[in-house]
C-alpha cells in the first residue's frame, strides 16, 4: 500500500456536482485538496445523468465565478416565468421574474452537461489534486489526521488529510464510517425523466403541475423543447416503464393537460424512486456531510443541487473566515441549520400538501392559488427563498 507523507488540507470524498463544486469553491484559499472520484468519467457519475436542473440565481452566480458557465456547450436556458396548478383545483399561479426585479428566477442546465464542466474546470485547479479512478475501500476518522484507504487502477493507496468532506451521495460511506443515522421517507413514487417536444416552445416557462398521482413539471430548454420529470406511483412503476414513446407522450399529455399544445415527441427516458433521507448530523470531528450525503429529497421545487451548492458555499465561507481549524464542523451545523430545515420543510410539505386528496385541503389550495394569482406578490419571500436570494453572503467566498 503506497503512502502519502504530508497531509492533505481537505480530502474530499466524491466527484459528483457538490463535491466538485466545493474544490472549485476553495481553489482561491491555497489549500492542498485531493478530491476521490469513483467513476472514470463524468457519464459515469450518478449525479451527471439526463436529468435536467434548474438552477437558481444563486447558483447560476456561483458557477459563473467558479468560471464553469462558460465550460457549458450551451448556456442555462433562463427561466423566465414559474406556471403552477394542480389537476381538480381551481386557480393557477403565474409568476414572473421582472415583476420581481429580475431577468429570470434562474436557469436549466442539463446534469450531464454541468458534470462535463465542472469536470473540466477541476482539472485546471492548481490546488486540487484528482484520485480518480479511486474507491473508498475504508477510513480512519477518529485521529489528529484522518486516513482514507483508497483502491484505485495502480493498486491500494492511503492518503491522510486534516479534514473531510464528504459528498458522496445519498448511500455516504463516510456518514456510514462516523456512524451518523438517517431519517427516511418513501414517497412511494418514481420519477420519470426526459426530454420533450411540444406544439407550443417554452419560450422561458417552466410548469410545475401536482396531482395525487405525484407532481408533473416541464423545464424549459433550449431550442424551445422541454425537460419533464413526471411523478408515477411504485405500484404504476413497471406499466408506464413498458410504454412506447408514444404511449409515454399520451401519459404526460393526460397528467398534465394541454397547456403546451400537444406533446409531439419525448426523448429518452430514465427513472428513480423518490426517497427522503435525513443525516441526523451534518458535522463530526473535522468532517462534514454536503449534498445528498446530509439530505435526499424530493425534486418537487427543484431545490436539491441548490441546496447542496449552498451547502459547499457554506463550508468554503467559513474556511476563508476562520481557516481549517477544529470548531469548523460546529461552525458548519450551526450556519447551515436554518438554511436547511426551511428549504426540507418546504420541499416535503409541498410534496405532501399537493398531494392530498382531502376536500378540506382541495379547498385551502384552491384558495392559496387564486389568491396568488390575483396577488403574485404575495409569493415575493418563496420567490426570494427559491433564488437563493436570502443568502447573497454566500457569494463573498468568491468574490
């Protein structure tokens, strides 16, 4: 097993979109990062799929500094209004970004592509060093120094560390390894995720649609076609699997109604359950969980990979404020936790308030979204929330 004398600053555990974004992130403060990378290449990652993201004003800010936009094939596809509805309920909301002072409440980026430049990007750090193909294969995390035992294409490796960040998504290894618990929640609903070409172009639309069944939205893209992710019920998973693309196209016209014309085509599908999984802790001994590996959850107000941009945003500030020290990881639970707890309590109750099939709750919603739109200022502290708006600090690292 092939050592390694002097420590690095920070390791950081997984390639995904957090876990590179937080090297990037750090690149200014002249610390030595190796980042451990399972997967060969960024098609490989689970996080560089063809899901597509929308991105908030905050995020897309961040990975402009980071100089990873313009890595990007193609720009983010602004988002320039926000249509929201629910089948049986009466009322829409729709928002516009310049009724809020801005230019869009965001952007939509596909994973992939997004992996592609982060990927890039990282390879142009001075001070990041790459363990890629490389497996956790076990760690020592209770020491002054922490060891990672690393298996990787030249045989076994150790690599020693100050500290740890672990981003390795939701099934962490290092959570695991601190003996860290998780709540869990089975939404008992799959995803579906695809592209799509409708009769109408989004032109800047993004539609958020809920049903019992689960939540149906289209992103906008560029071109004027459309990303979709379609909420299926477990038991429904398997039948709408075996669906031609053109059955699939009669599914998403039938849960989401012709608000965009008829749906002419749709792309190549994937799917994934959808599962809420809660660290009980985010921080340890000079180590802390960002990303899916602190929180899994649900799509519905796209607000995961923003959440966990914010989270590695975090954790850079507090560097550059107080350096690599011990109180670092109590620092981190404590900045993170409101930022967290409001951004979960909004993702599951929405997930949870939409789908409630209770005529005392069809009525309370019906309200809610005649009232916002008659009244879309009203929706002006989500809106600000959603933007990342309430944590423009978080900008500072990279400034």
């Amino acid at each position: 097993m092939q050592p390694q004398s002097d420590p690095f600053d920070l390791a950081i555990v997984g390639g995904g979109l957090v876990g590179t974004s937080l090297a990037c992130a750090l690149e200014p403060y002249g610390l030595r990062v190796a980042l451990v990378e399972a997967a060969e290449s960024a098609q490989a990652v689970s996080g560089f799929d063809q899901r597509k993201l929308a991105l908030s004003k905050l995020s897309l800010e961040a990975l402009d500094a980071f100089g990873v936009l313009g890595r990007l094939r193609q720009r983010p596809t602004a988002i320039e209004r926000i249509h929201v509805s629910r089948t049986g309920d009466f009322g829409r909301v729709l928002l516009n970004a310049v009724d809020f002072g801005h230019a869009a409440f965001g952007g939509v980026v596909l994973a992939q592509e997004l992996g592609h430049a982060l990927s890039e990007q990282v390879a142009a750090l001075k001070n990041t060093r790459r363990f890629c193909p490389a497996s956790l294969a076990g760690c020592s995390l209770d020491g002054a120094v922490a060891e990672l035992r690393l298996q990787t294409a030249d045989g076994p490796q150790r690599i020693h560390a100050r500290w740890v960040a672990a981003a390795d998504g939701t099934q962490s290894f290092i959570r695991g390894a601190l003996g860290i618990g998780t709540q869990e929640h089975d939404y008992r609903q799959t995803a579906f995720v695809c592209s799509l070409q409708a009769e109408k172009a989004s032109e800047g639309t993004a539609y958020e649609r809920f049903s019992e069944q689960g939540p149906v939205a289209l992103l906008p893209m560029a071109d004027g076609q459309y990303g979709s992710i379609c909420g299926v019920a477990s038991e429904q998973k398997e039948s709408v699997s075996r669906l031609s693309d053109a059955g699939y196209a009669d599914y998403l016209q039938q849960r989401f109604g012709w608000r965009v014309g008829k749906i002419q085509r749709v792309g190549n599908r994937s799917h994934y359950p959808l599962r809420r999984v809660l660290a009980e802790r985010i921080a340890a001994k000079r180590c802390v969980l960002l990303g899916n590996a602190a929180q899994t959850i649900h799509p519905i107000g796209a607000q995961g990979f923003n959440l966990g941009l914010r989270d590695a945003l975090g954790f850079a500030a507090l560097v550059r404020q107080y350096g690599i020290e011990d109180g670092l990881a109590g620092r981190y639970a404590q900045d993170r936790a409101e930022d967290r707890e409001r951004t979960l309590a909004f993702s599951d109750g929405l997930a949870k308030l939409t789908s409630n099939p209770g005529l005392p709750m069809h009525a309370l919603r019906s309200l809610a979204l005649s009232g916002l739109g008659i009244m879309p200022h009203l929706a002006a502290p989500m809106v600000s929330s959603a933007m990342g708006m309430r944590q423009p600090d978080l900008l500072d690292v990279i400034g």
